[in-house]
C-alpha cells in the first residue's frame, strides 16, 4: 500500500508505447461516468490505474472504496448472517459519490454479479434509490474466455466492455522499468527514513534482463528487499543477483523446463502475498494446475469425460467431481472464491 500522502498517479510510470495507451484511456475514461474494466495479469498494478482513474475525474474527493469478489474491503466489513448481495449493497453505498472497485470481477458469484448489474442499470436510469458511483472492476487476461464459459454474464460484461482497459505485463514495459524501481526504491527510503541510495547501471541491466513473472508487485518487492540488505550508498549488480530467481536471470521463461517454469511463476506469487492471511496455499495451487490440464485433455477428446479419466488416469466419478469442484461441468455454477488476497495487485 502507498503512504496516505502518496498520490498514486505518482506510481503511473507510462515512458513505454504499451503504457502511454494506458495512461491516454484513463484520460478518456476519468468523467466519473461508466463502468471501466482494468484487465491484466496479477500484479501488473490494475488497482494502481483504477485509483489514478478516480483521482483525475470529479469524483477524486470522494471515497475510493476496493472490495474483493464477495464485496468485503476494509470499508465493508463482515456482519454476521448477512450475504454477499448485502455487501454489495453496502459497498454501493459506502462509495457513494466516489468510485467502487470490484477487484476480480470473474469470481463474483452469480447472485452477486446481478447485484451489481442492476445496480449500474439503476443509475444509468436514474433510478431513485440509486447509489451516485462508479463502478470500476478488474479482471484477469481471460475474462472473454470466462464470459464464453458462462462464468461471468454476458449482460454483466457488456456494461463494462465499452471502456476496457489492458495493462501490459511488466516483460512487455520494460522502457518503465528503470524509472518504476527508482520510484519504489524513493518510497521505501522515505518510509524507513534513509537517504535514497543510487542505483548502478549494470544493476539496471540485471533488473532489465529478468522475465519479472510477478511484474509490478514482484518489482516492489525486490525493491524494498534491496533497501534492507544493502545498507551502501550504491546498489550495484551483485546486490540484484542475490535477490534475484538466478534460473529466471539466465534462461527466458518460455525456454524454462516445466518444473522450473513453475518454480519461477510460484517465486513470484510469493514474493505478493507477504502480510496476507494465507493457508490453504497447495490447495489454490493445485486447482490452478489442474483446470488447464483437464481443460486441455478434455478438447483433445472432444469433450469424451471416459477417455479424458483414461489419459488422466483418474476414476470417471474422481474427474466428474473435480470438473465440479472447479466449475468445469457443462452446466455452470459460478461460485466466487472468497480468499484471492494471494493474488492481489
């Protein structure tokens, strides 16, 4: 989180092509009017932009108010006996005059998802009872493929798709890169109260030369584990190596065997969720290796859930149940996740 006094539009490093498109439709889309969406890999700073986007327009000195997808934030809290539909509410009208983020909009649950469409309907209505906000959500690289999936409503979707919004992952930003970890190490200088070390050119060109699988969030976090261990006035390029995945320094991701492919994708996600109530980690990782898989397999048998069990050497009733519990069956039951603080950014 930034300090109270830091204004976020501070952290919008926008020197790449990728991300003047980005920094040219939070412009465009600051009236404080419609639905935007913030899509992008986790961690590529989708909050940032959304706090950016409230800060320009009219709405910048009213509240910002974040939620997860079962609509508790720290301006939500929980209630006993009430529902997800009820914090939405609550949410709505805690952001009054202001702006609502809905972070992960793909994993609201259905009755919740038709909360928040009829309340943007409202207020484009006009309607009486209607909350005076903006509704601004963020969303994974493959929300299109979760609207196909019926896991997110098409009606839903169509209220945001107008003004959508991607943000690049960090890998394909790099020109930002540079002034993004000077920025970072500034902040986390002021916070511990210490002059600002400088920063090496060859440390740059190690920074440079990493894939950054967890992007921004990854990036804060090296930065801020450079500024406890080098205690000189000077980061140089050893210091980055001791901090840096060495495998994901030599070798592109896409090269990487699977293993290591993994183990570099998981070092990042652990570097995020320093400070978040996690414990059922091997279970979330598990799910996420298991949905492409039987994603896959079940396309190479055109859908034939007895020759998918085979290739996977599952029992049938084991497979049936596990596309279930991952909301893979044919008919859909959307079901938000109510712990995705590991994912975060």
């Amino acid at each position: 989180m930034l300090r109270p006094d830091v204004r976020a539009h501070d952290f919008l490093v926008a020197e790449s092509k990728a991300m003047r498109a980005v920094a040219n439709q939070v412009a465009a889309y600051a009236d404080g009017d419609a639905p935007v969406l913030i899509c992008g890999e986790h961690g590529t700073g989708r909050e940032l932009v959304a706090r950016v986007l409230h800060q320009r327009g009219p709405r910048g000195r009213g509240r910002f108010v974040a939620v997860r997808p079962t609509f508790e934030g720290s301006d939500v809290p929980l209630v006993d006996g009430d529902d997800a539909c009820e914090r939405a509410r609550r949410a709505l009208r805690a952001a009054a005059g202001g702006t609502l983020l809905v972070k992960d909009v793909s994993d609201l649950s259905s009755p919740s998802q038709k909360t928040l469409k009829r309340a943007i309907r409202d207020r484009r209505s006009a309607a009486a009872d209607a909350p005076d906000v903006q509704v601004v959500a963020t969303a994974d690289v493959d929300v299109d493929h979760a609207v196909e999936a019926q896991i997110v409503s098409r009606e839903l979707y169509d209220l945001f798709a107008a003004r959508r919004i991607e943000v690049p992952p960090l890998r394909d930003r790099i020109d930002d890169l540079p002034t993004l970890f000077e920025r970072w190490i500034r902040h986390y200088s002021a916070e511990t109260g210490r002059t600002k070390p400088t920063v090496s050119t060859r440390a740059h060109e190690r920074l440079s030369a990493y894939p950054w699988p967890g992007n921004v969030a990854e990036l804060k976090s090296i930065a801020r584990r450079l500024l406890v261990r080098v205690s000189r006035s000077r980061i140089e390029a050893g210091d980055v190596d001791e901090v840096l995945p060495v495998v994901a320094t030599r070798v592109p991701l896409e090269d990487l065997a699977f293993e290591e492919m993994v183990k570099s994708k998981l070092a990042g996600l652990l570097a995020r969720i320093d400070g978040y109530p996690v414990s059922d980690l091997y279970e979330k990782v598990v799910a996420r290796v298991e949905r492409p898989l039987f994603d896959l397999v079940l396309a190479h048998t055109g859908g034939n859930q007895v020759k998918a069990a085979e290739i996977l050497g599952l029992n049938r009733n084991t497979l049936r149940k596990k596309l279930a519990d991952l909301g893979m069956q044919k008919k859909k039951k959307s079901t938000g996740r109510e712990d995705r603080a590991l994912d975060e950014a």
